[in-house]
C-alpha cells in the first residue's frame, strides 16, 4: 500500500492522532482526528504535504466512531464515508439516540454503585457531541468486506475498544490499518458502550478485545499502522505483553475481592490515585476484569437491591 500518515493534535490526554492517506485505484483517507479547528489545520496541510487537497479525497474510511477519529467526515462533503452501521448512531445524534445513551449509562453506573455525585460527570454527553462529525456513512462495512478501490484490502470487525471497531487488511502488502486495536506504548481501554443493537445488554469489552486481539495474531502482519504513536512490527509479541498485562490485573481484583464488593469498590482499590479524576475509563477496566473473571468461573455476581455484588466462588 502506498501510505502517507499524518498527524492530527487531540484534546486528550493520549494525544496525537494519526490518519492515514492511501492511494489505490481510489484516493481514501482512513480516520480524520476531532472536529476543532486545531486538528482540521493538520489535517489539511498533510493532505497538501502528499500532493492533494481535502477535494481530492474520494473516500473517508473510519476505522470506529470515537471523535478523535471521526470528527472531520464533515471535511469531505462530497466524498464516500465508509465505516461500520454503528457509526451513524453518533453521526446523525438523534435525541432519541442520546437519551437512549443516557439512560444506559445511568442504569449501568447505579448498577456499579456509583455515587450520584459522580454520575453527570462521567456522562458528559453533549459536551463530547461537539468533537463529532454530522456526515453519515454512505456505505457500511461488514467482517470480511474489500474496501471498495483497495483490491486485497480487506475489514475485518474487531470490537473490544469501541463496538464499531474494523481494522483494513492488506492481502497483499501484509499491513495492516489497525486504528485503536493494538498501541505501542499504552494499552487500548475496552470501554463499556451501548451494543450495536441499541439494547440494555452491556457488551462484555475486555473479553470482546481479548478475542479481537487473538483474531489478530492470526494475521499474517508485517507492519500494523496504529490509531496513536508508531508504526508496530512485532503484533504478536505485544499482543502477548497485552495478555499478560491483563492477567495480572485480574489476579489483583480476585485478591481485592476477600470480601464481596461492588464494581466501584473494587474500582476505588484498583485504581487509588486515579479512580476519582478517570472513574468512567477506571469503571470500564475494572468491569472488563470482573467479566473475565466470571467467565472462568473463579467469581461470582449477585444482585443486592441495585446494585451488583461481586464474590469469589
């Protein structure tokens, strides 16, 4: 693949966000940073940096529906905009779509015994609604999907990081476009998120992104163009890094829980320092590592009133 990367500032804390310009039989751009002006700059001058203008761009490919990646669909009106069918909940933002979102968030935080007085603060919704792109998709990609001007290029839906997750396989050149699925430097967060069918039943991330990332061994990859921070060549090694990063923190939650405790509980023990300025992303790990402990069978979880108490078996 002929593949031009640049790199778009974020308002947060992980930084930097990179796109990636690829030119086949058509001319795409995979992921376009946040709606600010700051990232629309650098999106613009790298696309001159290659050779080409905003108008030049025939396709905008998204490798998932979170704003640092999908904010400036709205950059290229008059192109193509590809991605998975989730991803137009969060472009067209219907009430209907953000107080169903609300109400899922509320239901799953009062589950975690989660204080009142922090509820609002991890929601945020309409404040991170700024940061998103109003243009829907024009065509859905489903696992196993060519990118239409891509031959070889191959989605494959990766969920874990977000539900809408797909990360581009080239057949070919064994790259791979891999947007958040596998970073060098941090690991990427299984959040917790509405499922894709708009129902009340939490996807399980962690275990979600432990079998996406399992998927991706299984590829046969000599360089994986990450979402943040640099190019990886050595995917299955990290992946293994990944794996034993989250088997030592499960094992610590199974220690935290000598006594039956809520999510936020253990979230607050887990997590001593942080919990209370990143309780949503801390609420989301803890979760992911109470599901695989529940999936071994090492824990249980019972409903006390509103809440959910987990205990060892």
């Amino acid at each position: 693949m002929e593949i031009h990367k640049i790199t778009i500032p974020t308002p947060y804390d992980i930084g930097d966000v990179n796109a990636f310009l690829v030119k086949g039989d058509a001319l795409s751009i995979f992921d376009v940073g946040p709606k600010t002006e700051e990232a629309y700059q650098a999106l613009a001058r790298g696309i001159r940096e290659a050779g080409y203008e905003l108008t030049d761009i025939e396709q905008v490919v998204l490798t998932h529906h979170h704003p640092d990646h999908s904010g400036w669909v709205d950059a290229f009106p008059k192109a193509e905009q590809l991605g998975h069918e989730y991803i137009n909940f969060w472009m067209n933002k219907t009430e209907e779509f953000l107080n169903y979102r609300e109400e899922f968030y509320k239901f799953y935080l009062k589950q975690q015994a989660v204080p009142e007085t922090f509820l609002q603060k991890i929601i945020r919704i309409r404040k991170e609604m700024e940061w998103y792109g109003s243009t829907p998709l024009t065509q859905f990609l489903n696992h196993g999907d060519e990118v239409p001007g891509h031959p070889g290029l191959i989605a494959y839906y990766t969920p874990g990081h977000a539900q809408s997750h797909l990360i581009f396989y080239n057949k070919h050149s064994k790259e791979v476009i891999g947007g958040d699925l596998l970073l060098e430097k941090i690991a990427s967060n299984p959040l917790i998120e509405p499922p894709i069918d708009l129902s009340f039943e939490r996807p399980k991330a962690l275990i979600q992104y432990q079998q996406s990332l399992r998927f991706l061994t299984t590829l046969d990859i000599v360089k994986m163009y990450a979402g943040h921070g640099n190019d990886i060549e050595n995917v299955n090694d990290l992946v293994q890094v990944r794996f034993e990063r989250d088997a030592m923190r499960t094992d610590q939650v199974f220690d935290i829980l000598s006594e039956p405790k809520t999510v936020y509980e253990v979230t607050k023990e887990l997590y001593p320092g942080l919990y209370e300025s990143q309780l949503g992303l801390t609420l989301s790990k803890t979760q992911g590592y109470l599901d695989i402990l529940v999936n071994d069978e090492r824990i249980q979880c019972n409903n006390e009133g509103d809440y959910e108490l987990y205990s060892r078996i």
